[in-house]
C-alpha cells in the first residue's frame, strides 16, 4: 500500500540523513539495517528505487563530493583527503575517485582554477 511505502521511503531517508551527518564514519550495512529498522533485501530494494545505487554507492559518491571540495579549497595531500573522508587506503579512493569522476583526484586537482 501506499503508506507503506512511504513508510520505507521514511526510513531510507534516516539511512542517508545518517550517512550524510557522519559520512567519513566506517559504516556497516548492520548499522544502516538498525537505523532504518528493515531487512537487508528491503533496504537495498527500497534504496535503490529511491536513489538509484546501493547503501554502499551511494556513501562512496557523497565521500567523493566532498573529497573534491577539499581537493578544490586546501592544500591536504590526496592521502590526507582520503582519510579524512572516510576511505583508509588511499589507491582505492583514488580508484573510486575515477570511477566516479572519470580522471583521477590529482588530475581533477590541477583542473581547478587557482
């Protein structure tokens, strides 16, 4: 039913409010199943029709926007940014970097105006 749904839609909007207020934190699908209070496969379907990508996806596209706001407005090596975003190994950050930008953080880097 309708309320239902909307019910869901309620819930996985306490998921991303939560990922997004402490977005460098290391999550665990466990945690998201608590804070929305649903079954794996419900939170990834509902997810996922409401945001088009998984829990996983989507906290790794918001770490990549902010770790392209502080490649634009500090002076903190890539690594640093890595870190501080949430990502523990930098080379997988910047593999995720180009996956979602399409060049790497260096690159996108020197791409901004000084």
């Amino acid at each position: 039913s309708k309320s239902t749904e909307a019910h869901a839609l309620l819930r996985v909007g306490n998921v991303i409010g939560a990922l997004e207020k402490d977005f460098s934190r290391d999550w665990k699908l466990e945690d998201l199943l608590r804070i929305a209070h649903m079954s794996r496969s419900n939170l990834m379907r509902v997810f996922r029709s409401a945001t088009g990508q998984s829990p996983i996806e989507y906290l790794i596209r918001l770490r990549i926007q902010k770790a392209m706001a502080l490649l634009r407005n500090t002076d903190l090596t890539i690594t640093e940014i890595a870190i501080e975003v949430g990502f523990n190994d930098s080379n997988y950050f910047t593999r995720q970097f180009r996956k979602v930008y399409g060049s790497s953080p260096r690159k996108f880097r020197a791409q901004v105006p000084a």
